[in-house]
C-alpha cells in the first residue's frame, strides 16, 4: 500500500488511513520509553519484574493477533530486549486462522511500520469453528487459537508464550467468573502449560491499562483490527462489554475500584471463605474448622 493503510471498523469492514498520520519508527520507539513511560513502558516492567515473566536465557514467542494490544506488546518486548539487564530471545509469530485478505494486508502492513519481524503462518480455524461451533464459536476459536500457537512456539524452540492481555481484560474476567460462573478466579499473569511440555503462557501486559494502549495506538497512525473473525463478526458475546460498562459506572462512585479488585486477587483470606479447590481438590473451611 503506497498512499494508505487499512483499519477495521465496528462492522469489520476495512476503513482506509493515509499513511501520513503515521508517526515514524524511531518516534515510536522513543515515545514509549518517555511520551508513554507511566501508560505502558512502567506497568509493562513492573510486571515482568513482580511475576518474573522473563528469565535469564528464555526464548520467548510474542504473539501477534493484528490487535491493538499484541501490536504494543511487541513493541514493548523490543525495548525490553534493547534497555534490559536478562539475556533473552523473541520471536514474533501470527497465526492467520483464515482472515479475509485485507485483514492480513493491514496486520503485515502494522508489523513492517512499527519494525516487527513477524512470521506469519496458515491454520484454517475459522472454518473448524464455523463447522464445530457455530453457536458460541468465540470460546472454542480462543482455545485453538492458543493451542495452534503454542504448537508453533514449541516448533521455534521457545519456552515461552507471551499473549496481550492487559489490566482491563483481567478485571473483566475476574467479574465474569464471579457474576456467570458463580467462582472467585482471576486471570493469572503467567501458567504452566498443561498440554505442551516446558512451554508456559506468560501475560506482560498485566498492569497495562487499555486507555493507554489506545492513546498508544492513535499516535502511533496503527491501524489495528479487532479480531479479524470471519465467522462471529454478527454474533460476538456481550458479556465482556457488559463487564466494561459496569467497571465505568462503578468507577464513577469510586475511581479506584478497579484497582482494588485487581488487588483482591492477591490478598484473598484463606480465614474467611467457604470453600477452595486446588488443582482437582476441593476444601471447606469446615475441614479444619474444629482443629
């Protein structure tokens, strides 16, 4: 593309950007260590620093979905690799799971401006979840997803999956679990893998807020797409913004609520609940209550 670049609007029809608007690489770069230092480039560290997500000698998979998020976590990741004191390799994958052309143009196109040498390779998944899954194709959609790129981490020789999902996603999950699933379960910022043997799932983003990746994203001129679905575009769950709206409104009555759900997490009294499981057991408090 020569005079634009292509975006994805609420309908997931292709909208067109002059290339124009675009900030150059070297201004990217540096914005995200002064311009968006408290957005994005501190909570990214404090992260990896508090969970230990990136270890001495780790070879670690950035997946690329074309997103906003995943774009930025690239990016990040490269600083990281450039300013940090641990010695670790990236690769960048995307998995195309059979995205219209313009989709793929627009995350290629994203990828060579912000200087990301991604590897991009075929699945056919959305034709799998159209067939198998057509009801509530996302769940399923997310689950080969992760798998299909931890089979190709594995195959690059990496240990670590690293996805982007940040700050808003985790506080969403954790209301969803309590308010649909009626359990108290988070979104952890980094897990073993129970089906690829030495490969874990690490989250840097964790305490990135999405309004930063937003203000990232718009100076930068990206152009990123949704997720690019070609199956759920007329279908996707309300769940999730349901969940953002109600953040919004409870953060009118008190604007920290979001941290101090996040918070509750890692502060949960083992005193004062009914019951836990870990791993397939299940406790009661009245286990122990007579001790």
């Amino acid at each position: 593309m020569d005079t634009t670049s292509t975006r994805t609007g609420g309908t997931g029809c292709p909208v067109l950007r002059p290339l124009h608007d675009r900030l150059p690489l070297k201004e990217i770069e540096r914005s995200i260590i002064k311009t968006y230092r408290k957005d994005l480039w501190a909570p990214f560290t404090k992260a990896v620093k508090a969970f230990r997500l990136v270890e001495e000698g780790d070879h670690i998979a950035v997946g690329i979905s074309g997103g906003k998020d995943s774009l930025a976590m690239a990016k990040l990741f490269q600083e990281l690799h450039r300013h940090g004191q641990v010695s670790f390799r990236l690769s960048f994958i995307a998995m195309d799971p059979g995205f219209y052309a313009t989709n793929r143009e627009m995350l290629l196109d994203n990828c060579a401006h912000l200087g990301i040498p991604v590897e991009i390779y075929e699945s056919q998944i959305f034709e799998v979840i159209d067939e198998i899954a057509a009801d509530y194709p996302c769940y399923m959609c997310a689950r080969m997803r992760r798998g299909s790129l931890y089979a190709k981490a594995q195959e690059l020789g990496c240990n670590k999956l690293a996805l982007g999902h940040h700050f808003d996603d985790v506080i969403e999950t954790t209301l969803m679990n309590l308010f649909y699933a009626g359990t108290f379960k988070t979104m952890m910022p980094r897990l073993k893998s129970t089906n690829f043997e030495n490969m874990e799932l690490i989250r840097p983003m964790y305490y990135v807020h999405e309004e930063g990746i937003k203000r990232f994203t718009v100076n930068a001129g990206l152009s990123p797409m949704n997720c690019g679905c070609v199956v759920a575009a007329q279908r996707i769950s309300t769940k999730r913004n349901e969940m953002k709206d109600l953040v919004q409104t409870l953060k009118e009555l008190s604007p920290d609520i979001d941290k101090s759900i996040m918070n509750a997490a890692g502060n949960v009294n083992m005193d004062c609940v009914l019951g836990w499981s870990k791993g397939k057991e299940r406790h009661s408090f009245l286990d122990t209550y007579m001790d």
